[in-house]
C-alpha cells in the first residue's frame, strides 16, 4: 500500500512538471536558449584559456609563476593601477566640482573640456609624447634638451592618467549633480569651512560616483595594452603580446590567467565598497554657488592647462609631423583610405552583431526578472571585464587548435573577438530601453489579437530602437580604437587605422601614424556625442 501511494505521489509530481513545462511560454523559453547561447558563445574564450594553461607541466608552470620576471610583472601592473586611480581621483574630483559647485565662468565649455580626453585613445597621446618629449624624441634630437623622462613605467602612469581621469570626473560630477547641495550649507551655516563642509557632508554622498570612476580607470589601467607597450613598460598587457610574438605561448596563457585573477579581485573588492546606503534616495536641491573670488583665475588656467596637455599638444604634434616631410621614404607606411574603410568595415559588423547578441538577452533580462535572466545577462559581461590582449590571445588558441580556417582567413573571428570585448555596451543600452516599455501597451495589443511576433515588431521594436541604437553606435566607436585583438586576429593583408599606427610606431617612423591618428580622433570625438545623447543635450 505504502508502494503503490509513493507510486501514485510520484506520478502526480511528474504531471505537475509536465504541466508547468504545457503553461510555460514558449516566446520566453525561445528568450532563455538564445540568452543562453549568446551567454555560451561569450564565455567560450575564456574556457579555452585556462583548458591551454592546464595543458602546461606543473612544475614548468609553477617555475613560472614564482619566477622574478612574473614578480616584477606583477609588481608593475598592480603599481600602474594604484597610481593610476590615485591620479585620476586627484584630477577628476576637484575639476567635477569646480564645474558644479562653483561660480567658474562658462561651466558647460569647460566640461567638454575635461570630458573630451576620455574619446582620444590613450595610445594616441602615448605616441605623440614619446615622439616628441620621450628619449630620443625630437625635442632631444633638435634642440639638446634634457626634458624629464616620458617611458617607463612612470610615463604610462602619466599618459594613461590624462586620458583615464574623465571616468572619475563624469562619475563624480553626475553625483554631485544629483545629491541635496543643500545639506552643505547648513553646515556651513554651522560655522563649518568649505573643506571642511566638503569632508563631512559633501564627500560621503559622492563617495559611490568617485569610486565607480576609480573603477573604470584602474580596469582601464591594468587592461590597456597600447600605452604600456609604446612606453616599453613591462605589465602584464604588453607581456602577454611579447611573449606570444615570441611563440612562448606558454607563458603568455599563464600571465593572462594571472590577470584576469588580479581584475576579479579588484573587481570584488569594488563590490564591497563605495556603497552609501545613507546617499542612496536623496532627491536633488539646489545649494548655494561656492564662490570662487580671486581663484577664479587659477581654476580656470587649471581646467585650460588639463585641456591644452591632453588635445591641443597631440593634435598639434601630429599636425606637425603631417606637414612636415623628414627622413627615407617607407611605402609600406603610407596611409590610404582603405586603412579607414577596413576598420570602419570591421566596426559595422561588430557592431551589427553585438546588437544581435544583445537583443534577446537585454529583451529577456528585462521582462523576465528571475535569477536565470541576471545571471545569463552577468555572463555577457565577461569580456568588458577581461582586457583585451587576454581575449586576443584565448581567440588565437581557438583559432590555430580547433578553428585553422577562421584564424587569420577571414574577418569573423576578429569581429567575434570585437562582440566578446563590447557587447555589454549594447546589452546595457538596450536592457534600459526595454524597462521603460510599458507593460499596458503590450497588454493592449494582444487583447487585440496580435501575436507575440507582430507585437514585438510594432510595439517593442520601435520602443527600443533608440538603445539599440545607441547600443550599436558605442560598439562602432570602441571597436574602432581596439587595439590588441586588432594585432592578434585581423585577416592577413587588411590594414586598419590601429594596426598602421602600430607599424609606424614600431619603425619610429612617427610621422606615418599622424594621418591615422587623427582620423580616429575624428572618429572617436563622436563617442561625445554619444554621451550627450545619453544625458539628454545637458552638460552643464
């Protein structure tokens, strides 16, 4: 008897199962095995890099690992990242709020000022200085004089500060745009200085918006490949490449397990600060303007001077050497249009897929909250977190083992190195777009029997179109800066922007990269418009 309820119990769980899975919408399962696929197709690289790393001899690896080289390495990599966030806290902290807080004449001109470096790819004004400034530079060259050192290690810490600093001060400006000013001044009512009113009141309610910069400029930092290698810095991006020119691939594989290890830290060290849960729900108000007086003059010549060292200087140097014509002729150098349509080319197709990719995962994410959704949606986000140079070199493993016909032969498996990089700019635009669709619309339209196909296309698809948009117009604009899955995977025989840049800069043939430069400057300062789109037209 106890048998046969035990087999009754049994059957009834199974019709329940099977029931559930005959009331499941099939619109929605569609949604979660696609997510699931595109969340697969992500996270592939990464598998495959540490299946090639455990392929290494245990001892070999571990003599590796411990080895000096592997110590300075480190030491270097994580010494770039502190200075560098260190840096870009001092800079963009006090230029956010000298544009907000203060009466600096003509704020909205001076905030496309400090805003305006984060569009330049740092290698850029890498080259530039180095040119000109670096040992052995022009000015050095021409004039025989001794000007402070602009490589090494304390070189990238430079450049890469002067283009990482708008993280912090977009952050922190948006913070300070949105927090109660008026606390501030009843502090200051409560006969408290201005710093010292800053210290107490102000501070903690920003402390989220500068640590989410700090964020993006110490990912930034240890991640960028371009400037530490221009500057002969060995960290682990230029490392990585040298060793895999090198066909020590070995090693390679191992210092970049090594780093995506050294970005997860920091990555759950950020998850458990800058957060206020005091500064979380304070509506904006008006304060008072901090009057500047008699410093509105170094203010201004302070924000003017960051403006000149970061664009004036590099545009201005490339401009030279563009004009001006110096040493042997190298035809394989000379730049040609085809240079800018191979990467726009390149671009539109990465941009195109990504925001393939990301419509059902943004589209599922959004509708659907459960844990599935966010943890496939999470999974996407891998490769925004993993530099670059790791995801070249986990694409070139898959290539030349699994996929010989892919590497090099065509472009896809660059632009699918292009999605990996920068889908989570796409699934993150299109995912906003998506909670802002309401629910009663759709409800209307089924109610009048439309299916979930023509709803989606007349109701939906229109409704998001301007994230998928943008989504895809943010893909463009990085994918077209990308450098170290540029150099690894592009198809044999097609030159891009980056990649004549790169060659330039390895014959110290400088003046070969000024057209190329500045063409992507061009194309890179419409990511501005982009960001201005975001905030509505208001920058002031």
């Amino acid at each position: 008897m106890k048998s046969l309820k035990n087999t009754v119990s049994g059957s009834e769980h199974v019709e329940t199962v099977t029931e559930r899975l005959e009331r499941a919408d099939p619109w929605m399962v569609a949604l979660a095995a696609a997510s699931a696929l595109v969340a697969f197709l992500v996270v592939l690289p990464m598998f495959w890099l540490v299946w090639q790393a455990l392929t290494v001899e245990l001892s070999r690896a571990y003599d590796l690992i411990v080895s000096t080289q592997t110590a300075r390495i480190t030491a270097n990599s994580l010494g770039l990242m502190l200075f560098v966030t260190v840096f870009s806290i001092v800079l963009g902290v006090p230029l956010a709020v000298l544009t907000t807080r203060t009466d600096l004449p003509y704020p909205r001109f001076w905030t496309v000022v400090a805003a305006l470096p984060l569009v330049i790819p740092s290698y850029i004004g890498a080259i530039a200085f180095v040119g000109m400034f670096g040992s052995g530079g022009e000015i050095d060259s021409l004039f025989g004089v001794s000007v402070p050192r602009i490589d090494g290690l304390s070189g990238a810490v430079f450049i890469i500060t002067l283009y990482t600093y708008p993280y912090v001060f977009l952050t922190t400006r948006a913070a300070l745009l949105s927090m109660d000013s008026s606390l501030a001044d009843a502090a200051r009512t409560l006969n408290a200085g201005p710093f010292e009113a800053f210290r107490r009141v102000t501070l903690p309610q920003i402390r989220p918006g500068i640590a989410a910069g700090a964020l993006l400029a110490g990912l930034y930092a240890i991640s960028d490949f371009g400037t530490p290698a221009f500057m002969q810095a060995s960290v682990f991006t230029s490392m990585i490449y040298w060793e895999f020119s090198s066909f020590n691939v070995e090693f390679a594989a191992l210092l970049a397990l090594q780093l995506i290890a050294i970005v997860a830290v920091v990555l759950v060290i950020e998850a458990g600060i800058g957060r206020d849960e005091d500064a979380a729900g304070v509506s904006a108000r008006s304060g008072s303007t901090i009057r500047l007086g008699p410093w509105k003059w170094p203010a201004m010549g302070f924000v003017s001077t960051i403006g000149i060292v970061t664009l004036v200087v590099p545009v201005a140097i490339f401009t030279n050497w563009l004009v001006r014509s110096a040493g042997d002729p190298i035809p394989s150098l000379e730049f040609q249009w085809e240079f800018a349509f191979n990467s726009m080319y390149l671009a539109l197709l990465a941009a195109l897929v990504a925001c393939a990719f990301a419509l059902p995962v943004a589209y599922y994410s959004g509708r659907a909250n459960s844990l599935v959704s966010r943890v496939l949606e999470r999974a996407t986000y891998i490769g925004f977190a993993v530099p670059g140079i790791v995801i070249g070199l986990a694409l070139v493993f898959l290539g030349t083992r699994t996929l010989p016909w892919l590497y090099r032969e065509g472009v896809w498996l660059l632009v699918f190195a292009y999605v990996v990089r920068f889908l989570p700019q796409a699934v993150g635009t299109v995912r906003s777009s998506v909670l802002q669709v309401d629910d009663k619309t759709i409800e209307a339209a089924r109610t009048l029997n439309a299916g979930r196909l023509e709803t989606f296309r007349r109701i939906t698809l229109p409704a998001i179109m301007p994230g998928l948009v943008a989504g895809g117009v943010l893909v463009f604009l990085t994918t077209m800066k990308e450098l170290p899955a540029t150099l690894m995977l592009q198809p044999v025989g097609m030159d891009t922007l980056v990649s004549i840049i790169w060659d330039a800069q390895d014959a110290l043939a400088y003046r070969y990269a000024a057209i190329p430069a500045l063409v992507l400057i061009l194309i890179s300062g419409l990511s501005m418009l982009v960001l201005l789109r975001q905030e509505g037209g208001k920058i002031g």
